[in-house]
C-alpha cells in the first residue's frame, strides 16, 4: 500500500501594494489581505485558460444538443 501526502507548499511575501488598490480589491473580495491577494492571483493563473475557451468559441462541435443533455437528467 502506497501513501500519499499531499501538502499545501506556501510561501511567505512582502509585497508593495498601493493602499487604494487593496482597499478596492477587499471590497471587491469581501475578504481579509491574504485571501483578497490569493483569490487575485487564482483568477490572473486562470485568465490565460479562460483566453484559451474564449478563442475556442464556435469552433467546438457538439454531439449533443442541450435538449438531449436536459432529457439525462
């Protein structure tokens, strides 16, 4: 039997940000420093992804239509 261990690597930064920005950003988040600046840096990693999706629209077809996705409910 194999044991995996998963661990959540972090790295501790100093990071100059201007004061407006943050004050916007926690509003925008709703939340503290350190989530507001992980849930910026989630959303920047994923931008590039979401590039990629956008580039793919209407080049994409489907088997299915949507009323047979509705009807495997």
């Amino acid at each position: 039997m194999v044991e995996l261990q998963v661990t959540n690597m972090a790295r501790k930064i100093t990071v100059e940000v201007p004061d407006k920005l943050l004050e916007r950003a926690q509003e925008a988040s709703g939340e503290g420093i350190t989530k507001t600046v992980r849930t910026g840096l989630q959303l920047l990693a994923a931008s590039r992804t979401y590039e990629r999706l956008r580039e793919l629209r209407g080049k994409v077809k489907f088997s299915r239509t949507a009323a047979d996705l509705k009807e495997d409910r």
